[in-house]
C-alpha cells in the first residue's frame, strides 16, 4: 500500500509556514540568536528561536478556528504543544480535511522533551501555577493541584494536547527515541497506514528550548558556542533549535476518493538500533548502512539527495556520511548525489528534526531543487556525498532519503520519491 | 503469522499505606543486574533491566546478541516519567552550581529513550529500540507497535516493557514498576500473505520460536482518542467508535480455539475511575452482538497503580494465568489502548 503526503506545516526559526521554510533555506544565512538564559554555562549559548505561540487553547491562535469544530482541549499544554499545535493547523488545511475525517484519522507525534517548558520556569511561583493549569480532567494521573511538587508532571501530554484540540480520535502515539524520534514518528504513522490500522495519519515532531539540554550537551561539550555549520572543517558541534512539523500522510487509495493532491510519495522506511552505546555512535555505522541499505534495495535508480542528520558533531557527522554513502556505492558515486543539513540554518530542533528532514525532502521533490548547504568556509573533505554551497542546485533523480540517528543508536531511514 | 507471549517479567512496587513515605528500597539490583555496571543507570532503566532480561530469559552476565541474530531482535519501551526525577535534579543544580555540578556519567539519563537502549546495549537488539511515552497506556502501546512490527517483518522477536518511576518526593502519581513480555513471531502456520505490508526488512521468521513455550497470544492491538467536547462532556461518538473497534478484537480471540470467552480487564488511574467505567459500560455494549462476548463485562475498573507500566501488569498476569482476555489502558486524559490476548494452547508447543 502505498502512503502520500498530501499537507504539510512548519513552524521554526524561519517563522510559520512551510514556505517560510523553504524560503529560509533557499536562503540559506539563517543564524542563531543568543539563548534566554546562560544555562548554567560560562557563555551565553545560541539557539534558533521559534516564533512566538499563543496557547494552543486560544481560540485566537493560529490555527483556524473551523479546525478545532468546537472542541476544546481540556489540558493546555506547554510550548512545544503550542508550536505543534500550529504546523498541525497548517498542515490539516493544506490537506483540507474534515472533522469527520479528524475523528478517525491517527497521530504520531516525535518529541524528545515534550512540554518540558513547563518544568524550567524562570522562576518556582511560575512553576507552580504552570503545572497547576491542567483542570482535574485534564490530568492523566495526580496533576491538578498546584505547588513546587507539582513541577512539570505535564511533560508528555502533547499527543493528548494535540488530540483534544483537534478532535484526532485514531491511534495516538508518542515516540521518543531521542533525535530520531521524529523519524521514527513518520515511520510510525506510515507503519499504522500501510497495515491497515488508519487511513490518515497526522505525524508530527516539535521540542521548544531546554535549559537542561543545552547544559547536559555542553557538558560533553557538544555545543557549537557561535552557530551550526555541519559542513565546515571548523565545526565545533551542535546549535539547538526550536520548531514543529507536520505531515498528512494517507493512503494513495484515500487521497484519490478525497480529490486531495499528493506532494511526495514515501517508497520505503527502515530502523535499525547500534546496541552499541548510550549516547555515541557505533564507529563502524553498520547498522546506519544497513538501514539506508534496505530502503534502497528495490529502488530503480538512486536517490537524488540526501537530507542528512548531520548536526556539527565531527564524529557523528563523519559515522553518518560514511555509512550513507557506502550503502549508496552499490548504486552510483556518492559524489553524484547532494547532501544537505537544514540544521546548519534551522538548528537542531531534536525530536522534531526528523519530521523536518521528511518535510524538506517533500519541498525539494515538489520544487525538483536542493537548497546550498550554509555557514561553509571551508567543506569537510571526508564527506563522500557532493555539497552544494551558494546556489541551489537541480534535483537530479527524482527521490530523498532522509536519515535519523539519536542517541541510543536509534536509526531511521525514509526514502521518498515525487508523487505519480 | 501469530504473535505468541514466550518469556515475561515484572518486578513492582507494592502499595504502601499512606504516609509511610518515599522508599527505593524495594528494588535490590545486585540480584538482577550483579554487583558492578549499574551505578550511574537511573532507578527506571534498573527496573527495566530487570524485567527485560527475566522475559528474555537471559542473566545479565549473558552475553549479548550479535550477528544476524540481533539484527531480527528488538526492543520496544513504554514510560513516563523516566527522566522526570532526573530532570528535577539537574535544573537545580544548573541554577545552584552550574553545568560543572552535573556529573557526566549521569546524563544519558536525561533521555527518555534510555532505559530501552540499555536493554536493546544489554541483549544486543539491532532490529530497533523504540521508545513511546504517552501516560499512562505507553505500556501497552508498546506492546501494540511491537506485534505491529513483528507482522510488517520487522524483527522476530521483540521485547514490549514498561518501566516507570514517579519524581520521588511526588505523592500519589503511582508506584515503581518494570513489565515486560517476549514476543515470538510465528509463521510455522502462515498461509495466509496479508503481513506484506511493504516494509524493506528482511528476515525470516520460520523457526525463531522452535522450543519456545507460549504463555498466550496477542490477536491485535488499537490505539483511540476520545475528545471531550464543548460542553464538557466525552465526545459520544467517538467514545462508541472507540468502544466498537476494542470490541472487534473480540472475535480475534475467540478464533485462537479458545473455548472460553475473553476477560474484560479495564485499568485507570483513580483520578480517570469515571472515564473508564464509561468506557468499560461501552465496550460492554458494543460487545452485546451476536458473535461477541466477554465474560464480567462488568468487572471493576483495575486502578493503575504503577504508571505507564500498570497495563503491561495487567497483561503479564493474564498471560501467566493462560485466560484470554481484552486488556485497556484508559488515561484521564481520553487515550484507549487495547491490547488482545488469547489462549496459546496448541499442541507444538507443549
């Protein structure tokens, strides 16, 4: 069976909309901007800021209020349920779907922290009264009453968040496999579609700005004190950004009965897991090579770009590059196909990055261009796959593979080709 | 192919009468996991261990899987509030001491996927480890997205736990708690071609079972969300929706040779006891058509008392005791997971 994508929506550092979002990486000098808070550093890290969000629960947001059909979310959430909330409101009217349809249709969320504004207040009074929000209904357990305990109990409602506002009664997941838990939640949701658990799946990923995350990185100094440059000899690790991302995936028999016009068609998905560390790649990639190895085994020819993880982490940037481009050998020089990393402008937006990556290589079918990689002086000369800097460049086969890698050696491999 | 039940585990926290305080006692690790190379593993990813190897059936001195072998062998993990305590530690120590106050060998516990990758690093699983967290029913959600990915070829085996620890200091979220069931893919009788659902994985599954004891088997799994409208009430529509889809799995069971009709076990947190007797009362109704029945369809609602694992509880027990049965997860918040479960009792495997 097989699953299109027929809406999509993006909310990130380039503001809202995807085309917003194609826009800033066609232009490719998106910088980050300093952090709210110096996060127990010594320095003042950088982050990609999200735009800001109103409650997911008011009625003035930015979702359209004939999206929401009178129902109200019970539970208001926190910001990444905000910044989700408004790419799903995008994505639902590009794909023109009906509160009938919502009611049966799945959703598939990818965060790695969820709401976790909800539990770093700038302050303790603004944690008690933020985590007191949540009526007695709207709790899953014994949230609901206020005070310094109650602290950011509320973390991992964001399917519920998202569920209630719009009125998505099918399957409700949330995935959290660290930085590929958006791909994973698009592989998820496709998974629900092709065994004929739902016909329609709104997949999803967002995670706001984390003290903590940003502290814990640095602390095994992963964080790049200036900007994200993945492709440059200099890079000195990774930028953390905010957003959210979401994607109507449905079946191609649903899609045509509804009229709806497919963007991209997804042509195969793998996991693999390294079981090799709790935080690093294993060197070698085998299982990366073997994931990106099976979504490529039935292809007609090889894809004509790749979306990369790729963060500014030297070691993991190289593990990946490496392990995607053997898999490719087999079909073609991987100096044939382009390599890209949003992240170099967007930042790394953590569970929603995968979503993102998929959303990219739709944009880049749907405009047959690769946006030019950002912030490179000088190109990392290992890297096997070409990289565009400058310009974009033609699309010269028609399909994207996007690869996710998190922590845990959690990987997934989409591969994603232009809609017949 | 079935979906068999072939190694389950649990270790839990018993309920303790009010204000006798916060106590960890109750998990020794040097049992489970020896004496050495748990240190700095959050309480979660120990409880996790725990479970996982006693339904694997491995010491954790085993060595892990490797090969092809590991490469059909997962993990799935349902919890949430893995890093919840550890969060809380490390904000304050950042607004106190700093990042140099937080000691590197505990990061990795800020990471909700931890514990599952502990395990999937512990066993060697390199088909995937995959971590959900919605509260509540992530324990058996983990359970439905691993016979899910058994069907699509993902794997032939699969590990579904469940691990939580409420925030210590916390009253009343629920108790400490690790579940976890072997799911075995069997295809020594699959004629039938419907699991081609297009995934690229490979791998047979003939034959991974061999020798295996099935406890009992999973016929399906579903996943709803029920809205509360406007006025503030459960949307009714989806509520019967729900309800109907949770009573088809019902015919499931009843087609594994089982000579008696399936338990209905409903488990809540108490704060959501209203919700699911509503729900209970309607899978109970959708249930009431020619072809269809549960025994005690008027059972009491199960209170959950460990979190996310609470269902995956539920589910182990059943499993041990051989009875089928309909298991749902209800969370306060309106999410129904279902899992099925029926007798496994076939002569290949006595």
């Amino acid at each position: 069976m097989t699953v299109v994508v027929t809406g999509m929506g993006s909310v990130s550092c380039f503001g809202s909309g995807t085309t917003a979002l194609w826009d800033g990486l066609l232009r490719a000098d998106q910088l980050p901007v300093p952090a709210p808070d110096d996060c127990g550093l010594s320095f003042r890290p950088n982050f990609y800021a999200g735009p800001e969000t109103r409650s997911p629960d008011d009625p003035s947001g930015s979702a359209p209020q004939d999206a929401t059909h009178g129902v109200s979310s019970h539970a208001p959430g926190g910001r990444t349920s905000a910044l989700i909330a408004a790419a799903v409101a995008e994505a639902v009217g590009e794909a023109g779907l009906t509160h009938e349809q919502l009611a049966d249709a799945g959703l598939s969320v990818g965060t790695s922290l969820g709401d976790i504004d909800l539990a770093e207040p700038a302050d303790s009074a603004t944690a008690a009264a933020a985590s007191a929000g949540s009526g007695p209904r709207g709790s899953d357990s014994a949230a609901g009453q206020a005070g310094e305990d109650e602290r950011g109990l509320a973390t991992h409602h964001v399917a519920s968040v998202i569920a209630a506002r719009f009125g998505i009664g099918g399957p409700n997941h949330t995935l959290s496999t660290a930085c590929s838990a958006g791909a994973y939640a698009v592989s998820w949701g496709a998974e629900l579609i092709e065994t004929g658990q739902a016909d329609l799946v709104l997949v999803c990923g967002g995670d706001a700005f984390s003290r903590v995350a940003v502290g814990t990185l640095e602390r095994f100094e992963l964080v790049d004190s200036e900007h994200c440059r993945p492709f440059d000899t200099a890079r000195a690790g990774m930028v953390t950004g905010e957003g959210a991302v979401a994607m109507v995936l449905e079946s191609a028999e649903s899609a045509r009965r509804r009229g709806a016009t497919a963007h991209a068609e997804l042509a195969a998905h793998a996991w693999s897991c390294d079981a090799h560390h709790p935080m690093a790649p294993e060197p070698t990639g085998e299982q990366l090579r073997r994931s990106v190895a099976d979504v490529l085994a039935d292809v007609p020819e090889a894809p004509g770009a790749v979306v990369l993880h790729r963060a500014g982490v030297a070691g993991n940037d190289t593990v990946e590059a490496d392990a995607v481009g053997e898999a490719l050998s087999v079909l073609i020089a991987p100096a044939e196909v382009v390599g890209s990393a949003p992240k170099a402008v967007m930042g790394h937006t953590a569970g929603a990055a995968g979503v993102f990556g998929c959303a990219i290589a739709a944009l880049i079918l749907r405009h047959g261009l690769v946006p030019p990689n950002a912030h490179v002086e000088n190109v990392d000369p290992d890297c096997p796959l070409a990289v565009p800097v400058g310009n974009p460049v033609p699309l010269a086969r028609p399909s994207v593979l996007v690869s996710g890698t998190g922590f845990g050696g959690n990987n997934a491999v989409l591969l994603w080709r232009a809609a017949e | 192919m079935r979906v068999l039940i072939t190694g389950v585990g649990a270790v839990a926290q018993e309920p303790r009468p009010a204000g006798d305080g916060a106590d960890d006692a109750w998990f020794d690790p040097v049992p489970h996991l020896g004496r050495r190379g748990w240190k700095y593993f959050s309480p979660a990813t120990r409880y996790l261990l725990a479970a996982g190897n006693e339904a694997i059936g491995r010491r954790h001195s085993d060595e892990a899987l490797t090969g092809a072998a590991s490469e059909c062998f997962g993990v799935v993990a349902g919890t949430e509030y893995a890093i919840a305590g550890v969060h809380r530690r490390m904000y304050d120590t950042l607004r106190t001491e700093g990042v140099r106050g937080i000691s590197p060998a505990e990061v990795p516990a800020f990471s909700m996927n931890t514990p599952a990758s502990q395990l999937a690093i512990s066993a060697g699983a390199r088909a995937f480890s995959v971590t959900v967290t919605n509260p509540v029913t992530a324990g058996l959600e983990a359970v439905h997205l691993a016979a899910t990915a058994l069907r699509t070829g993902r794997a032939d085996r699969v590990v579904a736990a469940a691990t939580d620890q409420a925030p210590p200091g916390v009253e009343g979220l629920g108790h400490d708690a690790a579940a976890a069931v072997l799911l075995t893919a069997d295809s020594t009788d699959s004629a039938d071609s419907t699991d081609s659902a297009g995934g690229p994985v490979g791998g047979s599954a003939g034959g991974s079972c061999e020798g295996a004891l099935a406890l009992a088997e999973i016929t399906g799994g579903v996943s709803r969300f029920v809205p509360v409208d406007a006025d503030g009430r459960w949307n009714p529509v989806a509520l019967a929706l729900g309800a109907r889809r949770i009573a088809a799995l019902a015919a499931g069971v009843e087609g594994s040779e089982s000579t008696t009709r399936p338990r209905l076990v409903v488990s809540a947190p108490a704060s959501a006891h209203e919700f699911a007797v509503a729900v209970r009362e309607a899978v109970g109704d959708a249930l009431d058509t020619p072809g269809s029945d549960v025994r005690d369809r008027h059972t009491e609602v199960q209170e959950a008392r460990h979190c996310a694992v609470s269902g995956l509880l539920e589910l182990v027990t059943l499993a041990k005791s051989g009875e089928s049965a309909l298991v749902v997860s209800v969370s306060g918040s309106g999410r129904l997971t279902a899992i099925a479960l029926g007798n496994a009792s076939r002569p290949e495997f006595h």
